[in-house]
C-alpha cells in the first residue's frame, strides 16, 4: 500500500530520513532504517574532513528547529566505511548526501562515494550555513545548479537527486534547469532562512555560526509551496521534505506533488519511532478515504 | 514544550576540588536524576556537556576539569558571572538495591558524587570507591565523609589512601559484603574491568559513556555509537552491563567533531 519508487529504487515506504539528521554513521542510519524509514540519507560529506561550526549548532524555538552544524564531516574517503557499514546491514536504500565548494569537486565526490554503492547520490547544492565561507548556495542559480548536476551525472551511473533551497524567487525555474541538466529526481527543500535567535540575556546570537536554517512545523507551508511549484515544473520525482511531523503532513506533501517525504527536525517532536507512526497515519488516512496506493493521492491538488 | 536553548544563570559559588577542578554552583531547580547532565554555554566560545556532580533544593552544581579552550575559559570565571545552561538530559542511573557500590575514575567522579548522595538519602548502604593518580587530584573526600557516606580511596603513588586500582578495591568489597548493584563512571578501561568483575560475581551494573556531543537532545547523530546506533545523549549516557557489551567501540575508539574515528 505504501510502496513507491524513486527512479527504479524501491521503497517499502515514503518515509525517508532526511539529510543531517542522526546519518553521521552508518550504524546510526542501521537503527533509523530498523525503526521504520523506507530509506535514509546520509549526512553530506565533502572531499576534506570539516569540523564544523563550534556549538551551539542546534536550538529549537516556539515553531521549528534551527541550524548551523557547518557541514561537519569526516570527508568522502571515511565516510566509505560507514555506507557500507549500512548497506551490509540494511535492506532499506540508502541516498548518498555530498556537497563541495567547488563545480570540479562536486564530480570527484560523486565518483567516489559511488564506490559504495548507495542506491541514490543526494547533491546538495543549497546548505545556508556556510555562506560566510562558500557565498551563495549553487541553488540559487539555474546555471550553476545545472553545472552541478552536470559533473555529478557525468561521473556516476548512480540516480542522482538534486536538493533545492526554498530561498529563492522561483524554484520551478532551478528545478527545471536542474532537470534538463540530467538529475533523475529532486529532494525539495533545504532549510530555509537563515534565521537568528538572540539570547536576550547573553546579548548574543544563540547559534556559533549566528544565522542557522530554520525547519521543523515553522517552514512546512513553504516547503509544500516549493514542492507543489516543482511538480509543475518538472516531471522527475520529488523528496518532499520539511517540517513533516504527522502522516496528515506527509499525505499534503504527496498531495502537492512529492513522490516521498523526507524527515529531519520531526524525530525531535515524535522520537525516532515517527517514521512508523507517520506510516501508521498514512495508512489510516488512506483507509477512511478509500485509497489503496500513494498514486491516486500525488499531486491531486494541481488542476482546477 | 520548552525550547532547547540555555537560559542564562548567574555562579553563585565556586569550589575548588582538587587541582585544576572547580565545581561551579547555581542556584535554579535544575530537577536532573543522577547520571543526567547540562550543556553549559560560554557566549561567543562553545558549548561542552557536564554531568550533574551535586544537587539540593534550588541548586544544583557541575564539576569542571581545566582539560581544553572551553574549560580554561571556565576556570577564570568569577561568582557573579553568568553562563548558559541548558538541560537536564540523558537517562540518568536507575537507584536500586540495599547496598551498592560506586567506582570512580578522575572526574568521573562528579556524577556518581550525586548519586552516592541521593541513594544515601534513601536508606541505600553506599561504598563509594574513588581513584586518581595523585592525592592533589582527588574531589569529593570531605563532601562524602561529612555526608556519612563510606569512602575507599585509592592513588596510582600511594599519597592518600591505599595504592593500587579502584577496581581491587571493588573485588575486596564484593568478596567480603552482599552488594546488590554496582555503578561506574570513569576511563572506559576502567569500566571494562569493572564490567568483567561484576561478571563473575554475578551483579547487575551500570556504567556512563562519554562520546564527542553537539546538540545534547537525539537529532544531530554526532554521540551514536558502533553498531547500535544508540545515542549516548538520548539513549544513554547510562547503560546496563548487558548493553554496554552490546556497544563494539566501548573501550576502544569513539568519534571526533567531524565524525572521524579515533582511537581511545
């Protein structure tokens, strides 16, 4: 009943843990697929090793989670071992996360995480929290996120699935010129913002980083806007992601046109058993309305 | 829900334990188990987990060893100064049985000091066995004499209480008494052998991990362990025995803030 697919890749269910949550290691992801993901996504990884941003790189406020981890990795070459820790492991497919600063570098980290053979390779062409190093995310511009797209097609047979950034004036234009670039699918969206907290009582940003990317409840009217505006866009697949906490969350993400749902800042509010739980209320929302396959429900709230 | 971020409290007080170890006291009720812990914030710097080494009514404490950037800038801080705290988190010990015994390596000591005090409060027999290298280097003594709670002290030199291991203190006293429950906190060596000791008496202990930590509430995946997955700030940083054996990089590596192995 919950089945779909993402490109050829068969999903027992849509529910898939989003990139930089809990996807440090491999044995991490293991525990997040046991308890119910139907895939999981790697954290990003970069050529070179990052620590990251000092703490505190995550906070939560009234409506949602922000953050500004940095990009911490341990770089492409050891997170190998960790992918293959998972995919010994795990049946659930795995989606690669990989970011550069660089178009070039983009290719080289595609080519080699390939050699662990994750059934996707996730670009992430749109972490907010770096702009200070990097300038603006590739994300938001149609040329260079097409570059980008370009060289990581050009070096892996893997399917490649390109994440937007909500923070731009027009996502369907990028999800588009992504498309015609060759990406087999889209991961929609990244954080948005950024946004800042001061501790009134420090006189500071909370955040080392000071801005950090909101997600959580905050941004999901964004993020089904962003995915709706992509299915018109384009025909390949789309992770809709952002602020899904419930099955009712997950079934409007479809409904605007997302093939699976990632989820991140909801494992804070439900634990890592809502990937189960978000399962459990799809299917009872299926059943109260007479569905029996995730089809009928993608993308009816298009047309008239 | 509160949110996850740390409210600013004033240090009431400073006591300084042992050499390059300074507990640091706030008055604000913190309401944390045993085993639990805070992140404390320095503005502008970083923020570090500690575990809660005291707590009364309306107060709570944390004990803050002179090891990096973080605790350097801890140490020159006066009463009056504010930090930020946010917490508590992790499991926390489970109190339980009539006599049990505590095994402290360094600063491990800080959280098994408040679980030494609230199991003494209920009635519970503790022996709380603590080692360091040196005597300079020892917390706690004169807080656990004057609240009545029996204490072995063991030094790598013999300069204050016997010389030799935590643990052959810990054999003697199982051997020669009925204890129920045994808990530790320290190096992982340590606890290993602690682990193993009470394998062969058959009893029932838990132990406190330590692995590199970000956010402190389960999402960030920095603290899980090999091959579990666990988090030690969610999950743990408290485990029984049986799924401390669970728990392959016990003892022998952990991860660093890229997420790099490295050994310990």
């Amino acid at each position: 009943m919950l089945n779909i697919r993402l490109k050829g890749v068969r999903l027992e269910n849509p529910t898939v843990l989003a990139s930089g949550i809990l996807g440090v290691s491999g044995a991490s992801l293991v525990n997040i697929a046991n308890h119910g993901a139907g895939a999981v996504t790697s954290k990003s990884v970069s050529l070179e090793e990052r620590k990251g941003h000092p703490c505190p790189i995550l906070l939560t406020f009234e409506a949602g989670v922000m953050n500004a981890v940095g990009l911490s990795n341990p770089g492409v070459e050891k997170i190998i071992e960790e992918l293959e820790h998972y995919k010994q492991n795990s049946d659930a497919p795995l989606i690669a996360s990989i970011f550069a600063s660089k178009t070039k570098d983009f290719g080289i980290a595609a080519k080699k995480i390939s050699e662990a053979k994750p059934d996707i390779i996730e670009a992430n062409i749109s972490c907010p929290n770096v702009e200070a190093e990097f300038g603006k995310p590739f994300a938001a511009d149609p040329k260079m996120a097409a570059a980008v797209t370009k060289v990581v097609k050009k070096n892996t047979k893997i399917p490649v699935f390109v994440k937007l950034s909500p923070n731009v004036p027009n996502i369907g234009m990028i999800a588009k010129a992504v498309e015609k670039a060759g990406a087999d699918g889209i991961t929609a969206v990244n954080t948005a913002g950024p946004g800042m907290v001061i501790n009134i009582d420090a006189g500071k940003p909370l955040l080392a980083n000071k801005v950090g990317g909101i997600s959580g409840p905050a941004i999901k009217p964004i993020a089904v806007k962003c995915v709706y505006d992509v299915y018109e866009a384009v025909k390949i697949p789309i992770i809709g992601t952002g602020g899904i906490t419930t099955g009712r969350d997950a079934v409007e993400m479809i409904m605007a046109g997302a093939t699976a749902v990632g989820i991140g800042s909801g494992v804070y509010y439900r634990g890592i058993e809502i990937f189960q739980r978000v399962c459990d209320e799809i299917v009872e929302f299926m059943e109260e309305n007479n569905y029996s396959s995730l089809k009928q429900i993608r993308g009816i709230a298009h047309g008239k | 829900m509160e949110n996850e971020q740390p409210i600013m409290l004033k240090i009431e007080n400073i006591v300084e334990e042992a050499n390059d170890l300074k507990s640091f006291v706030f008055e604000y009720n913190l309401n944390a188990k045993p085993g639990q812990f805070i992140i404390a914030w320095l503005p502008r710097i970083d923020e570090k987990p500690f575990g809660v080494a005291f707590q009364a009514k309306n107060k709570f404490a944390i004990t803050v060893s002179k090891v990096g950037k973080f605790t350097k800038k801890m140490h020159k801080l006066e009463v009056g100064d504010k930090i930020g705290i946010r917490g508590p988190y992790g499991n926390g010990f489970n109190i339980k049985g009539r006599r049990i015994a505590l095994v402290a390596g360094g600063y491990g000591a800080a959280p098994l000091a408040f679980l030494a005090d609230e199991a003494h409060k209920k009635g519970i027999i503790v022996d709380f066995i603590i080692g360091a290298k040196t005597k300079a280097l020892l917390p706690y003594i004169e807080r656990m004499k004057k609240a009545g709670i029996t204490t072995h002290i063991c030094t790598d030199d013999g300069s204050c209480g016997i010389k030799g291991f935590t643990t052959d203190v810990l054999k003697k006293i199982l051997k020669e008494n009925k204890i129920d429950m045994v808990y530790t906190c320290g190096p992982e060596i340590m606890m290993k052998f602690v682990i193993d000791i009470c394998d062969a008496h058959n009893i029932p202990c838990e132990i406190s991990l330590e692995r590199y930590m970000k956010c402190g509430f389960g999402i960030c995946g920095q603290c899980c362990v090999d091959p579990t997955g666990w988090r030690i700030c969610k999950d743990g940083p408290v485990f029984a025995k049986q799924q401390a054996k669970q728990i392959t990089e016990f003892a022998k590596y952990k991860r660093d803030a890229s997420g790099k192995k490295v050994k310990l």
